[in-house]
C-alpha cells in the first residue's frame, strides 16, 4: 500500500483550515490518500487536542518563523495556506507570511499549493479604491506565488454568511425590527459563502482535480445573493420576527459611523467601506460565474437560507 500524501493545513483551527480538514477526514477516498498535518500555534489546546484525537498530525508553528515553516512544510505533496489579516490588521505582515509559505513551498518541493487568496481591488479599479487591504495584501502574495512557479490554485472565497446574520442584519433601535443595513442597492449580487461549512468542499475539489485547477482561481461561494434576497429569506424562515423586516442602503458616512461606533479605526472604517463599494460597482469577482468553479465539487454547498436557518443570532425567532 502506497504511503499517504502529507497534506499541510494552515490556519487548523480556524474557520477555514478547520473546514479543510474535517472534508477530507469525512470523505474515505481522501482520507485515504492524504495524511494531514495541521499547524497550530498551541497543539496542546482543546481544538488542536480534538484533531490529534482525530489521528491529525499538530504541528506548532510561528507564522512570522520560516525556520519553523520549513521544518513544518518538510515532505508535504500539498498545502493549504491561509493568513489571518484581521488579526493584525497590517498588510505588509500578511504579505510577508504569505510570500514566505511560497517560497519556502518551492524550496520544499511541494506539488500542490491552495492559497487562500482575494483580488487586487486597487488594481481593478485603477486606483479608486486604494484602502482594501485584506484584499490586495492576498492579492499581492497569490502574483509572487505564480512568479516564483510555484504549482498553485487560489482559493478565493466569497462573503462570508456569517458576517451578515446579528452583523449587518440585526434588530435596530427604536423600533426594534430586523433591518439589514449595508451602503449598497438592494439588488448587489454578492456571492454567498459558509466558509465555516464549505470551505473543505472546494479544497477538495481542487486537490482530486489538480490537473484541471492548476494555475486557476477556484471561485469559492454557493451562489449570488443580493440584499432583497436576503430579506425575502428571512421574511419565510421566521414570518413573525420578518413581518416588519427591512433592507436599508446606508449612507458612507452612516456606515462608517456605525463601524467607528463599534470601535473599528478610522483605517478599517474606510477599508470597509470601500470594500462595499467594489462590490457594488464591479463585483467583488468581477461578476463571473460560479458554474466552473462548481464543475469540481462533489458534495451540495449551503445556501444562505440553511445558514440563517441555522444562525445563532436568529435562534429562537418565529
């Protein structure tokens, strides 16, 4: 019997390398193929514990070591590799970590690298906005990776689900009823995405289609939804809750105020809401389709109605 492919995974207990690996661990065909090695800052904390209960290998490593990096990516066939921005909040760190995975992948000899990465929205929009940093930053680490010649696929995930349910949809004073409250039209496509649930789906798809995504952006979200869509779902989820639920087209500076009033920076208030307005005038993927990226999936992604279903911060509601 052959010897199992060892499969780095970044980010371990994170939303998405947590995904990553719990897809593989459920599928027999990939669990089989791959050995994974999960990188942790702590392996001895309950969810690295949980992996290692899993028969995961828990790797401790610095993100900011290349020493430990290196010792970390020795023998891996493939990698999945995400960086944190928001942890920080500082690009010129997340590029270093992430040009410094690249390269330490190529000096490794790793067959397979899935980045997770976003577009260069400066470069999109000829410099109209300019303060996107979370993504230009990934944006700036996926062109060194194909520079270098590094064997890649780039992950990029669409909006996270989990930023809209008690985030930007959430009861609102005086009146108390559920307003989803965005500085967008309420007919912006946005491409939907339970990074928690599918993330693992798409990395899977893309390590048993190498062939196929090598080079390529895997475009990684369940379908478009727009504002009104949004609405409309949670009007039938929960009638009684939804019967004076509403969508409000924030202005810049209400938006920005309602992100300082939550205590974000001036630095992140603008990024934010540039980020906004991407999305609504080009499209946070251009306006592509997601029919290609889904040719490689072999499990049923969530849709947004099954993650508000599912939602903490609408439990309970009628």
């Amino acid at each position: 019997m052959a010897a199992k492919k060892i499969l780095v995974v970044f980010g371990a207990t994170g939303n998405q390398g947590g995904s990553v690996i719990k897809s593989i661990l459920s599928d027999p065909k990939t669990a089989g193929e791959f050995k994974i090695r999960a990188i942790t800052r702590d392996p001895s904390k309950p969810n690295a514990q949980a992996l290692t209960a899993k028969g995961v290998e828990c790797v401790a490593a610095d993100m900011n070591s290349e020493h430990q990096i290196k010792s970390a990516l020795q023998g891996a066939h493939a990698v999945f590799a995400v960086t944190n921005y928001w942890e920080k909040m500082d690009a010129e760190l997340e590029m270093k970590q992430g040009r410094n995975i690249g390269n330490l992948a190529k000096e490794c000899g790793v067959q397979h690298l899935i980045w997770s990465s976003l577009y260069d929205v400066a470069k999109l929009t000829g410099g109209k906005f300019p303060n996107v940093e979370h993504f230009d930053s990934k944006a700036a680490v996926e062109q060194h990776i194909r520079d270098i010649g590094v064997p890649a696929t780039f992950l990029m995930p669409g909006f996270f689900m989990s930023n809209i349910p008690g985030g930007a949809f959430r009861q609102l004073p005086p009146s108390n009823h559920w307003t989803l409250a965005l500085p967008m039209p309420a007919d912006t496509p946005i491409p939907c995405f339970d990074a928690g649930s599918d993330t693992g789906k798409f990395v899977k798809g893309i390590l048993t289609h190498r062939e196929k995504v090598l080079g390529k952006r895997v475009l990684a979200a369940t379908d478009y939804s727009t504002p009104s869509d949004a609405i409309n779902i949670f009007k039938e989820l929960f009638p009684k809750a939804g019967e004076n639920a509403k969508f409000v087209q924030m202005s810049k500076d209400d938006y920005k105020g309602a992100l300082a009033h939550a205590g974000m920076p001036e630095k992140i208030q603008q990024e934010l809401y540039e980020n906004m307005a991407f999305m609504n005038e080009y499209g946070y993927y251009g306006k592509s389709s997601l029919a290609e990226s889904h040719e490689i999936l072999d499990e049923k992604l969530t849709t947004l109605k099954e993650f508000f279903a599912g939602a903490k911060a609408f439990e309970g509601l009628e």
